[in-house]
C-alpha cells in the first residue's frame, strides 16, 4: 500500500514493527492523518513504501528489528526516531490497544513530546556481529553448566558424588567415574560436553582476534583487575559510541545499576536496582565484582569501598556491596576509556594519605 505523492513536507510517520506485519500513521504539521496502511515487515516492502517519499520523521519502538530497519530508513533520506518501548506504554496505557493505534499513537507523541519517549541507541551491524558472538559464547557457557549439573545430579541418585573439577575438563573426569550401566544415558551427554568445550574455545581465540583488530579500547578496559577479556569486549560494544554520556556517572543507571526511586511526600523508601537495562552487561559486571570483593581480589579502591560496605547492612550487605562496586565499576571502565590515563588502583587511598 503505497501513500500519495501529494503530501506536505513536514511529516512524521509511526511503525508499529510486527514479524510480519508492519502498520503505519502518517501526520503533517498540523496534526492531521494524512496515510494508513500496512505492508510486509521485508526490506524490500519498505524500500517500496519510503523511496522517493518527501523525507519525514519516523518513529519506531525499540524491539528485535529495530537495528536493521532504522538503517535502512536511513539509508533512505529519512529522519529515524528509535523510542524506549516502556516509556511508550506508560504513555498510552489502556484498554483498547491496536497495532493501528500504536502507529498512531507513535507519530503523535513524536509529535508533541518526543523528550519523554526516550532514545534509544543502535550499534552498528559490524559492532552488532561482534556483539553476537559473545552472546552465542554466553549461551554455549549456559548450555555446558546445565549439562554439568545434569551429570552430577544422575550420579548422585546412584550415591556417586564427583569431585570439584572446572568447567572445562569436567567431560575428561567424569568418564572414569561413570558406572557401566550410567554409560548409555551420560555417554551422549559428556560427548556434547566436550564439543561445547571445543566451539566456546574457538569462540574465545575469535573474540581475541576481533578485540586486538578493532577494538583497541579494549586493552584500555582490561587494567582494571577483574575485567576480563569477555568483561571488557562486552563493555565495549555494549556502550558502542562513550561520548554519547556527558557524565561517567550516567553509564551505572544506563546499565541498571541505580535504585529505583519512589519518593512522595515524606515518604522515600529504600529500594533495588531497577535492571532497566542490557542485562548481560549488568550480569557480567555483577559477576566481576563478585571477583573484585572476593579471595583473589587485588587490593584497590574498589575492593575497600566493597569491604567498607559489606561491615554495615546487615543480612543484605554483602549483595548491596556487589551491586554499588558493580555500579563504581561501570563507571570508572567509562572513565578510563574516554580519558585514556592509565589506570591506579589506590588513586583515592594515596589522596587521602597525602591530605
């Protein structure tokens, strides 16, 4: 379905992206809908709709498309808003949701209050490739513990408890553990094991590469100790562009780090981080700070301000001590990366010693 040529040229069109699917509204400058339809979610569907159209605004909920789309729409002349989907349903929450008023709704909030819907960033394809491969090595590590602990738990029905091994030479242990008549049922199961062992190294010596070709920031992030080179790749391509924060600060609420607020009157309430953001960054810096607080942790700023924390709390200390350092955490990886200067460990302990 394809809109008229005869159309102002101040314009602002909503998508409501479906997987199959995709509904439009077009408004001018004075509000009015000038076009509606839909069309196939394809490349070549919306090359067919948007070429050659007089350049307008477009707006798109953030969402499993949304990457190609916008730059596609781009590529096209286009002006491309991509919104935060959550601030748009509190925005438009009722009773009588359609994919047509979505697209409406979109192009009119646009419209009239397009700082309250929220930007979204986008990487691009090669950084989002990149991305990808430690997402299918984090799947392959997921995938491997689940086997682990399948086998572990099948030998201890039969009363065999196998001694503490890593997760990577697991499969060579257990086979001398496992009884003959277990041999059919597990045999299958530590081969898959070794074959994960085998793709999730081949995964590491390729991000190694890509690191060392691409991203030179990511030498920058591993003087940290803790950060890993998974860590320190995720952190990288996860924040794309570091200038799009005007403050360090602002990365520890990006990622979900900072509690959640609900204050009114005098009532303030303490509460949890509120995780509104990429959560594999957040797990992976949750888990290097868990390292940081923990037996082989180096002695930093980091680890002392944790320390400090978890003396005070109670019950909850150690947990609140690993989300803050997780949250310093991000926020120092930010500073280190936009300011080059290399890293020091006990750069506030030595000020305070000298003050």
């Amino acid at each position: 379905m394809t809109e008229t040529t005869a159309l102002p040229v101040t314009l602002t069109t909503g998508l409501d992206l479906g997987d199959r699917k995709t509904d439009y509204c077009t408004l001018d400058a004075q509000r009015q809908v000038v076009g509606r339809g839909k069309f196939p979610t394809t490349r070549d569907a919306l090359i067919r709709e948007f070429a050659g159209v007089p350049r307008r605004r477009i707006v798109i909920e953030a969402g499993s498309q949304s990457l190609w789309v916008s730059h596609l729409l781009r590529e096209l002349g286009h002006e491309v808003m991509v919104v935060d989907p959550r601030r748009v349903q509190k925005l438009v929450a009722g009773n009588r949701k359609t994919d047509r008023r979505d697209a409406e709704s979109l192009a009119r909030l646009a419209m009239g209050v397009p700082e309250l819907l929220g930007a979204a960033h986008h990487r691009s394809f090669e950084t989002q490739a990149d991305l990808s491969m430690l997402r299918s090595r984090d799947i392959l590590v997921r995938m491997r513990t689940k086997l682990v602990c399948h086998v572990r738990g099948i030998l201890k029905a039969f009363g065999i408890k196998l001694p503490a091994a890593s997760a990577s030479c697991f499969h060579r242990r257990a086979t001398e553990q496992i009884p003959a008549n277990l041999q059919p049922a597990l045999q299958p199961v530590l081969a898959a094991l070794a074959e994960l062992e085998r793709r999730i190294d081949e995964l590491d010596a390729s991000l190694a590469v890509v690191a060392k070709t691409r991203h030179p920031e990511v030498a920058v992030l591993r003087q940290v100790s803790g950060i890993g080179p998974v860590v320190s790749m995720a952190y990288a391509l996860t924040v794309g562009d570091p200038k799009r924060f005007k403050r360090s600060r602002d990365v520890g609420a990006w990622v979900g780090l900072t509690p959640d607020k609900r204050a009114s009157g005098d009532s303030d309430p303490q509460l949890s981080i509120h995780r509104r953001g990429d959560g594999y960054l957040r797990r992976l810096l949750v888990v290097a700070a868990h390292y940081i607080l923990g037996p082989f942790g180096k002695d930093s700023d980091l680890r002392r301000y944790g320390l400090r924390l978890c003396e005070h709390g109670g019950r909850n200390a150690k947990k609140r001590a690993v989300c803050a350092v997780a949250r310093k955490l991000a926020v120092l990886l930010h500073r280190l990366w936009v300011s080059g200067v290399p890293y020091e460990p006990l750069r506030n302990s030595k000020k305070a010693e000298v003050a």
